[in-house]
C-alpha cells in the first residue's frame, strides 16, 4: 500500500542459525532484537490488549489523532506485541481472510488519509479500509471513502499479490488499481515492472481476530479480523 512502503534487506533471506533469524525478525518489528522470549501470561495478555483496544477506539483510525496519542498507541501495541508466540507467522492459516484497518501512524497514509490518495480531497471522509489476503497468494485492498457533494460512498480498489520475504515478513505488491469508478489500470499499462503500491511488512502480532505489522521504520498497522478465507 502507498502509505507502507518500506525497504527490507536481502539479508533476510540469508541461511543463517535459527536464533539469528529470530533477532533478525524481532529487530524488524521493532523489538529488543535480543532473542528474549515472549511472555506467556494470558491474564497479563489481556491487560494489554484491552489497554489498546481502548486507546484506539478514543482516537480512531489514527487521522486525527495528536503525536502524543499516536506514540501511546504504538506503546501499547508494543506491549501487545510482546506476546506474540506464532512462528513464521508469514505462512499462519491465520493470516488469511479479511481485515479491517483499525489504526496507523505511517505518516504517508496520515497525508493521504488513506491508501489512495482520495481521501485527503476536500470534503471527502474515511469510512474504513479492509484488506484480504488469500492462501494462493492474492491481496485485495478496498477503501470507501464518502465523497461530496452528498456524502455518498465510493469504493476504490487495489489488487495484487502477497508472498512470504521471511518467516515473520510479508510483501504486498499491487499492480491492478480501480479508484472510485471513474479510474482503472494495471501495471501492463503504464510498464511491467511498475507497481501501484508496494509494502513489506513484519507480523509483529497474529492471532484468530489481530494482526499487528510494522515497517522497518517502525511505524504500526493494527488490524481487525473482519472474515476468514
């Protein structure tokens, strides 16, 4: 997506010891990076996850919160985070289906108060942005946004595919966009190797209705289960 773009070094893919990889990974998603294991208190888990869930349900997607609100919540998905106990969580049953974004702070999708672009036109409100990936490869992003002059909903789409870069690591590559209705076009038409959108991001939480991803930046995308495969 256009407000994830995020580089991520071959590296990576290097046959290294199992534990090496795991700081790796770790490091990536915005972790010690010490190999420290990851707590196991469900009682202590929950904790955290309704401090977050809280917290975003005051301030919302994360486009009109303040920095100081938007770093509490990156602290708290964190401490969310911390608990994570799936490994190569990039090939988890879990990670296919449907979800609704929930929060970010990735300043490009603050500036364009969503993926497209569309939304930071005047007049123009977020409604919500759902993204579904399936086990044979295939990424679907869908923003609706209300448009003026009478607030009516408008879908845009972008399509592509979502391949595993490491055991914890995904990438999303877009090459087909549908933008309100009124804009259609695939990468053959602009050059092969042209993509609408790219993003590589870590899976630093997963479970049945979570995900939580960082870029290498370590800026947060919280997202909510809306649909299994």
């Amino acid at each position: 997506m256009g407000g994830m773009l995020s580089g991520l070094s071959m590296a990576a893919k290097k046959k290294v010891s199992k534990k090496k990889l795991a700081q790796k990974e770790q490091a990536l998603a915005g972790g010690a990076g010490d190999g420290a294991e990851p707590k196991t208190s469900k009682r202590d888990e929950k904790r955290a996850l309704d401090a977050m869930w809280e917290e975003i349900e005051r301030v919302g997607v994360g486009f009109e919160c303040s920095a100081e609100d938007s770093q509490r919540v990156n602290e708290l998905c964190r401490e969310v985070e911390s608990y994570m106990s799936i490994t190569n969580s990039a090939r988890s049953s879990r990670l296919w289906g449907s979800w609704r974004l929930r929060f970010t702070d990735s300043p490009a999708m603050l500036k364009n108060r969503g993926v497209t672009g569309l939304g930071s036109v005047p007049f123009t409100g977020f409604v919500e942005l759902t993204q579904t990936l399936r086990s044979n490869g295939t990424a679907v992003t869908e923003e609706v946004l209300t448009v003026p002059p009478f607030g009516k909903e408008s879908r845009s789409y972008l399509r592509g595919q979502v391949v595993q870069v490491a055991p914890e690591v995904i990438e999303q590559t877009y090459v087909e966009v549908s933008m309100g209705g009124f804009f259609n076009s695939n990468s053959g038409d602009v050059g092969g190797d042209v993509f609408f959108s790219k993003a590589v991001l870590a899976i630093a939480y997963l479970s049945e209705n979570l995900r939580i991803c960082r870029t290498r930046s370590d800026h947060v995308f919280v997202f909510e289960r809306a649909a299994y495969e």
